[in-house]
C-alpha cells in the first residue's frame, strides 16, 4: 500500500488531481490540454440543452467581430472559453496574448433563408483552435445532417449547401471544410499557428448577451477573461468595412483587406515574400499595392502589371484576383469557392476613387 507521505508517490499522485480537477472545471467544460481531442463536439460540454442550439454552458462566453472573414456566405457564431482562474493580457496592437488553456470556438453555419432566419439553419462546422501547452491546435467537427452531434475530421470533407440569399436567389456551394494543415496556412504568423480575429479592434463592439447589450470588452474584463483593460483609455477600433456610416471609403476598404487579406500579407505572414502588407494601419503607398508590380509574374497577375491601377479597378491585379474562381489565381486561397460580389464593389469603388498620380 503506498501512502501521500511517500515522497516518490506524492508529486504523482498530485500531478493526477491537479489534471483531473482542470478536466472537470466548475462551469462544466471538460478539456484536456493533451494530444488527443474529443472524437464528439458534445464531450467538451461547451454548450447546453440542445447542442444545435448552441447555447454556452457557464463560464463560455459568445462574441462577435467588427469585421468577419468572407467564407462562401456562410453565418458564424463564436464563443470563448478560459479555464478558471487565468485571463487574456490586453495588447491593442495584435491578437490578444491568450493563456494555455484557452479554447477558441467557431461555428460555421447557413440559414434555411436568409430573410427568414426563424425558419432554421444548417451548421456546417466547428473549428476549435485550443491553446495547448505545446502552441495552438486547430481541430475541425463536421456537424452531421441529423444537427445532433459534430464529428472530429482532421482530415476535413466537403458538404453540398444549398440556401436562399437576401434577394431571394437560391444560392449553392460545395462548401469545403479545411484540414488540419490548411487552417495552419492562414493562421501562420512566423511559422506559428495563431488566431486571426479577435484583436482588440475587431473585439471593440457592442454585443447583444441574454442579460443585455454591453462592449465585449467591458463584459471580457469583468468577467476576468481580460486583464489590462481600462475604459478611460484610448481602445483602437477598426471600420466596419460593410458599414458607409462607420467610416471612410479608404478605412472600410483597409479594414475589408485587412480581415480578409492581411493574415497572409503582412511582414510575418506566409505571404510576407511578396511585398504586400494589407495590414489595417499600412500608410497608403506601394506597399498595399499601389502602382506595384507583383514579385512574380504568371496567370495570378491576369496580364495586369500593377496590383493596384488607381482609377482603373479593371486593370488591378487585386480586383482580377478577388474575382477570380481559377485555384491559381484567386484569393483568398483557401476559404472561398464564390465570388464575393459586395466585398469586391467595395475595393472597386476604392479604387475607382484614388487619385491616378498617388504613388505614381
């Protein structure tokens, strides 16, 4: 019989409550921080009742973002959660410094009708991005048809989505959902795997809870997920690019580039190579593409020379690309099959409205 004053047998045994007390935490959530992921989205006990309905268990909080990355129309809901007892380090200049521990938790879905949302959706997917002791962790679940349960697919799949869009058109894609290896391609900040979205501008929002309407920042920091944070202080906020009275034409169109774009296109990203930073706060010149010329030629370029002609949205490389469905030409790489016709007017509006002798 081996006892707790066992001076060998005691850290052991410690070690074990210590993991299984983090398992079981008090809202209910189960995560284990190893290398193994749940094989059923309802094991982590993230939601409550039924699970299609995606409503947070304790301690699980949604949130939303000034601006979203276009993936093929489809809606997405977001929550958080972070074990007891640690918070976010605010940082208004990137994404938010996360503990180990915490769990992104993104779900991907489509309404029935996009003018009737009381007649239902269908949840595609859900992407959990899991701060592990080793670094992040993208996991994708396929939901399945029943609505009942979402199923871990590192390998990804494709699903046949068809839907009613706002002008009542009946819409359809083979919506893709990314593997493992493709989520790294767009979260790569230096060869890391890192969220995307929730920075401080982006975060910097009112959001509609079940208690009321409060800045996600505010009910962050009293809820002790963020730390650092002071009201009083000047908080950053990003245009909400699909918004004309949020701010100019120039600050929608960066913030559109910057969701959309600029995780690949920045100094530290996996697209640092061809001088293109799209950053939100990247000055107006040839960095964001200006009268510049692409680093490599090929059908990427459409036989356009310049990324962006101003004045001449039709000459610009960036608009080919935005509009282009040919995997070696569009861009985004990954993430889209159509065409978004929205986010394309705004950058052609953008360029219509440049002055042909900037940066010339």
């Amino acid at each position: 019989m081996m006892y707790l004053n066992n001076k060998f047998f005691c850290p052991v045994i410690l070690s074990f409550i210590f993991i299984l007390c983090y398992a079981c935490s008090p809202s209910g959530v189960q995560m284990y921080l190893n290398d193994k992921p749940f094989e059923k989205l309802s094991e982590y006990q993230f939601f409550k009742g039924d699970i299609k309905d995606l409503l947070p268990a304790e301690r699980v909080l949604p949130y939303d973002l000034n601006n979203s990355l276009f993936t093929d129309y489809a809606g997405k809901s977001r929550f958080i959660w972070l074990p007891e007892g640690v918070s976010c380090n605010y940082n208004d200049t990137a994404v938010l410094d996360f503990p180990t521990g915490s769990v992104l938790i993104k779900n991907f879905f489509y309404y029935h009708n996009d003018n009737a949302k009381d007649e239902g959706r269908r949840i595609i997917e859900t992407r959990l991005l899991v701060h592990s002791k080793e670094g992040w962790e993208a996991w994708p679940y396929i939901w399945n048809d029943e609505q009942n349960e979402a199923f871990l697919e590192i390998a990804g799949g494709i699903r046949k989505i068809d839907w009613l869009n706002k002008k009542g058109e009946k819409q359809s894609v083979n919506y893709v959902v990314p593997n493992k290896n493709q989520c790294k391609s767009c979260h790569n900040k230096n060869g890391e795997l890192l969220p995307v979205g929730p920075k401080v501008k982006n975060l910097n929002k009112s959001f509609s809870y079940r208690d009321g309407e409060e800045n996600q920042l505010v009910r962050w920091a009293e809820n002790g997920l963020l730390l650092g944070y002071n009201i009083n202080d000047n908080i950053p906020m990003v245009a909400q690019w699909d918004n004309p009275a949020s701010a100019s034409l120039h600050n929608r169109a960066m913030a559109y580039l910057d969701i959309n774009c600029a995780h690949c296109h920045n100094p530290k990203g996996s697209a640092n190579t061809s001088g293109l930073n799209l950053m939100y706060e990247e000055p107006v010149g040839s960095s964001i593409g200006i009268w510049k010329s692409p680093v490599a030629t090929g059908k990427g370029s459409g036989g356009r020379e310049f990324s962006i002609v101003p004045g001449k949205p039709e000459a610009s490389i960036l608009v080919y690309r935005m509009t282009s469905t040919d995997p070696g030409a569009m861009m985004p790489e990954l993430g889209r099959s159509l065409i978004h016709s929205e986010g394309v007017e705004l950058i052609k509006e953008w360029i219509t409205a440049m002055d042909s002798s900037v940066v010339q």
